[in-house]
C-alpha cells in the first residue's frame, strides 16, 4: 500500500472544510446520486454518534469511512470509498479495519452494513475482513438492486 495516514475528522480542525468537501466530491463520483449524502454530509457529520476517518496521501483524501452507533451494543458502516487512483492498494481495507477499532473501544459486539452483491470487489474486501453474509435484502437500494446484509461479531463466543 501507498503510505497513507488515517486520520479522523475533526470538526474544529484548520483543513476540516477542505477535506469535506473532497470527501463529498468522492462521494458524488462513487455512488448513484440517490444513494449518496452529498446533500446531507454535514448533517450527518454533526451525529454524536457518528464517526469519520479519511486517508491521506501527500495531502490528498484518498478515501474514507462513515460508521455509527446507535446503540451501545452494535454500530453500522454506512459508508466507505476510495478513489478510483488509489484502489487496490490496501486503503479500503486500511480504513476499514481503523472503523473496526473504533468500534471495539467502544465495546461495540456487532459491526454490520449493506452491500450491492454486484460490487464483488467491496464484497470480497468485507469477507476478507471477517464479514458474514446474514440475509440477502431484497430492493434495498431500489426496486431492483438487492444488497447483502454483513456482520462482524467483536466479541468472541465460547
């Protein structure tokens, strides 16, 4: 992987203008315009219980995370890309696992998201990482797009 620096976003930050907007111009070019929060992201960014860390190469956003808590027991990916120059080089997994830790200091025993199935490389980047499959949830994204409903379980079973 590129050398990359993951750092989380911190709203009273001097660059913290300057990265969400990069991040929102990722975000228009990744996802279809529906399912992006383009138009929302610094509501969404002003949760409590909402988190954000980004990659940085040379002073440029390659790619970032958006993860919840809505509980104390179970968090939520809800967002992570990278740029198109920067895949397959180790940043989504980077950023990936840098939620994950996130989440279990906060105890946190289930971490889930939804995926396109048809977005095999993400896909393979979650089960790599330990994601489970647990159902297949059908027009999720629209009437006909599916998407898969994953988890990681943080605390271990005996």
């Amino acid at each position: 992987m590129a050398e990359g620096l993951i750092c989380q976003l911190r709203r009273n930050s001097d660059n913290c203008g300057e990265v969400v907007e990069e991040i929102v111009r990722i975000e228009k070019r990744v996802f279809p315009k529906h399912e992006s929060l383009a138009k929302c992201f610094e509501q969404e960014l002003r949760k409590h219980n909402c988190g954000l860390l980004f990659s940085e190469i040379g002073g440029d956003v390659a790619g970032y995370v958006m993860y919840s808590w809505p509980s104390s027991l179970c968090a939520s990916i809800t967002k992570l890309a990278v740029k198109e120059n920067y895949r397959r080089q180790g940043h989504g997994e980077a950023l990936l696992k840098a939620a994950i830790e996130k989440c279990r200091t906060r105890n946190i025993q289930r971490v889930s998201l939804h995926v396109d199935p048809s977005r095999i490389p993400a896909v393979s980047l979650y089960k790599k990482s330990g994601f489970l499959v647990d159902t297949l949830v059908q027009g999720y994204y629209s009437f006909d797009r599916d998407a898969y409903r994953m988890y990681l379980d943080l605390v271990e079973t005996n």
